[in-house]
C-alpha cells in the first residue's frame, strides 16, 4: 500500500523561543521514498484546551489501483489516550472540521477521511469503479488502520482506546465498521445510519414517483406537507402533541387521512382527491406492486415537514427531487452511475418487483449484517440513535435492524449494543424533540468503565428540557 503524507504542526507562538514538545517528532514524518510523501510545515496559533501545541497530518491512501483516499489526522502534543474517528454526511467528501477541532480541544487524536474523492454526487464513480468501495468501506478501515500506526509513532505508544461517531452516511460507516472490522475501534456510535442504502435509494425513487405526474410536476406541495404533520400529531397525541410539536411514540400512529380530503376542490387547508392518493402511498412506503412486499419501510408520522432548527421545512420534499434538476427524482446519478452503469439509464423504466439489479452494489456497499458476534467477542460496545421525526432515514430501518440482531444473538444483544428512538428529532439533529447531548461520553464510560447505557442523557435547548431516554 502506497501512502502519500503530508504532516503540518500547528504550534502555539510565532515567536517561541524554544522548540515546542512533539515539534521535532511531527517533523520527522517529513520524508520521501516510493512507498510515502510527507510534506511538514509549521503553523501557528493553534491550540488545544490546555495550551498545547499539535501536529496536523493530511494524508493519501493508494490501497488498490485507482484509489486516493484522502484523510487528516489531528495529534495534540496534550493526549487523552484516545483516537476518535469521526464519519461523513452524504456522498460528500468534506471532513467535519468543527468538530475535528472541538475534539482535538478535549484531547483526542482525531481523524476523519475524504473517502476517496470529491464532491458531493454519486456520480464521481463515474470511470472509477474502485470509488465505490472506497466509499462504501474501504477508506474508513484503511484510514483507521494508518492513524493508529501514525499516532503510535507520535507518542511512542499504541491507543489506550479508539472511537468511531458519525451520523447519516457517518452511521452507516459506523456499523459497517463493527461488521466487516470488528477489531478498529473498541466503541462505536452510530446515528441514523443510512446503512439499508441501495433500498434507501429505491424508497426515494418511490417518494419521487408517488408524488409527480408525468410530466415531472408535483402534485401535493411542499408547503401542504404541515397539513400531513398537523393531522398526524392530532389524531395520534393531541392537543399535548400539537404543543410540543412531534410524537413520542410514531411508530403506533395510525390515522384517517381522509379527514384532510376536500374531494376536487383546490385549497391550501385540504387535500385533493389525487394529492390524497399520492400522500396514502408515500406513507405506505416502497412497496412490490405485485406482491405487497415492502422493499424500504415508510417514513414516521410526524416526519413529513420536519426541517433544521427553527425551520418546519423542507421535510419530506429534501429527497422529492434533485435540487439540481427538480423534474428528476432525487439520487438518480446513484442508479445511473452505481447500479446501471448507464448514463442514459430512464428512471422511469424501474421496475419495483426486480430488484436484482440491485444485488452486486448491496453486497459492496449495504452494512446489514446481522453477524456481529466477532465484534461482541473483540469486546466492541456500540450505541445507535435514530430521530423519530427523520425525514431522511426511516426510524423503521434501525428498528428492523436491532430487532434482527437480537432474533439471532437473543438477549446477549445488550451486553454489547443499546438503540435509543429521539422523539421529535429529525436527521441527526434539527426538528422539535429531543436529542442526545454527548453519545460519545456515554461509549467511552461503556467501553473504559463497564457501564451500560440505560438511557442517554437527552435536550432539548428551544424548551430548555433535560431528560433521559431509555434503551429499546
């Protein structure tokens, strides 16, 4: 494996009259020879919490033919012992700086990677195949696997313990990590992992399909999609659902949505006949038109307008359609370029009772194993959570999930794994419920001090709530 490297120290004071601790060290990562590049150069003004200075380490990563796997890793000369590595969000390349500076802050050696490319489209594929399973799991292993080595050389000493956090894309990397690489990291948070991804794909497909005509139009509005959160909060928790604006419990919402029905009439306080039909079958979720069989589960009552804080948009309508060309469904670079192979490939041509077009990249990219037995044996701890009013990843996904690792590994499934449900929060974040405030303190005492998780302290800052939330 070939590695390209280069390492900058970020010190405190220009004008240090001596040699900070660890700069002579960073320094010697400067080198150059077939195998490796490292590039060292000096940068001031950056500290830790306690003053100290730190060595910042870019990198790239040639595993296989093609790959550039690009990473950083942040060393505080002050460590806490720990390597954390944070995920990313999406098919985007762009590494969580603010919280790779935050933790750096509270001591970590913490790394991240670009997975491989860049952009934010799927279609950077496009003329790589190898693109895909460096996104898929390859660059987080083969970048976890070189900070290790890189933070041993550092300090002198391996990782008393190392971490893995991320949320969305960053939580299917999380358990695709406690599958396939049980010994990386001995604790593992995983946040509304979009680990189903091709079916995830398939269920955007159907929201898109559900709700345009055609010739591309929408027929129910995003603006009305708060007459679908209204109804569900009244008729599945009432005047006390309405007020705290979510559910506690969407998974037993069930209501009439003939209730908004205003038959032809157009309005903006009902629902058409035809908008009607096309809410009833986003709500029922990808689906075989033959066999009833549902391929992606629905998204949650309550989820159908939930937006970032203090917005109750865009919901629903952020996987309608691409932002980029609203007149075709969103993702579609993801079936073109991922599962096609064909840039001409007519998303309307999809056919909903074959999915085995679908078989090869899941089996490269999907992280539903439900095997994680050598993770439990390795003495891996993880902790998932998942937003109830996610309008991304369906709360549905991750039930599906636990509930079929615990029907094979049986109870033994909570000595090593604990899911907890958000009530009102939407994708990793956002919405008017609740949402974990430090998952990462909790892993740490799980895995350093044996103590399980039975709930996870929860806020919620617009109503100034604190609470606990209780393990499924």
């Amino acid at each position: 494996m070939a590695i390209a490297l280069g390492a900058q120290l970020l010190c405190a004071g220009a004008a240090a009259a001596k040699t900070p601790p660890g700069r002579k060290i960073c320094t010697a990562l400067d080198e150059r020879n077939a195998a490796r590049t490292v590039t060292a150069t000096f940068l001031d003004g950056v500290k830790n919490s306690a003053g100290s200075p730190s060595c910042r380490i870019s990198g790239e990563l040639r595993p296989v033919p093609g790959s550039k796997i690009g990473f950083q890793l942040w060393i505080p000369v002050k460590w806490n012992g720990r390597i954390l590595m944070l995920g990313n969000g999406g098919y985007s390349s762009a590494l969580p700086v603010a919280q790779m500076q935050a933790y750096m802050q509270r001591g970590y050696a913490v790394v991240a990677t670009d997975t491989g490319h860049q952009g934010d489209d799927p279609d950077f594929a496009v003329g790589h195949p190898q693109a895909i399973d460096d996104w898929g799991w390859r660059a987080v292993h083969e970048t976890a696997v070189a900070a290790k080595a890189m933070v041993r050389r550092f300090y002198g000493r391996r990782a008393n313990y190392s971490y893995f956090n991320g949320c969305s894309t960053g939580g299917h990397q999380a358990l695709m990590e406690a599958q396939r690489f049980p010994a990386d990291f001995n604790g593992i948070v995983a946040g509304a992992p979009g680990s189903n991804r091709t079916r995830l794909n398939v269920g955007f497909l159907w929201q898109y399909l559900a709700n345009h005509r055609p010739d591309g139009s929408a027929i129910l509005a995003a603006s009305k999609l708060r007459l679908l959160t209204g109804a569900a909060l009244k008729a599945c928790g009432g005047e006390q659902a309405l007020t705290a604006g979510y559910l506690t419990d969407p998974f037993a919402c069930r209501f009439d949505l003939t209730t908004l029905g205003c038959g032809e009439q157009l309005s903006d306080a009902c629902l058409s006949n035809e908008e009607l039909i096309a809410a009833r079958r986003m709500y029922e979720g990808a689906r075989d038109p033959r066999t009833g069989t549902q391929i992606y589960p629905p998204w949650l009552p309550g989820s159908e307008s939930v937006g970032p804080k203090g917005s109750p948009l865009p919901g629903w309508s952020l996987y309608w359609a691409d932002p980029a060309k609203p007149s075709r469904p969103m993702r579609i670079n993801f079936f073109r370029d991922w599962v096609f192979a064909d840039p001409a490939w007519d998303w309307k041509s999809f056919d909903f009772s074959d999915l085995s077009s679908l078989a090869r990249l899941s089996a490269r990219i999907d992280a539903r194993d439900t095997n994680l037995s050598p993770f439990k044996k390795a003495g891996g701890k993880l902790i998932q959570y998942h937003g109830l009013s996610d309008p991304v990843v369906s709360p549905w996904d991750s039930r599906n999930y636990y509930a079929s690792i615990v029907a094979r590994m049986g109870g033994p499934t909570r000595d090593f794994y604990r899911l907890f449900f958000m009530p009102g929060m939407g994708h990793c974040g956002g919405g008017p419920g609740l949402s974990p405030t430090d998952p990462q303190s909790a892993i740490e005492e799980w895995v350093e001090q044996n103590h399980a998780p039975a709930a996870l302290q929860v806020q919620s800052t617009d109503r100034l709530i604190s609470m606990k939330i209780l393990a499924e």
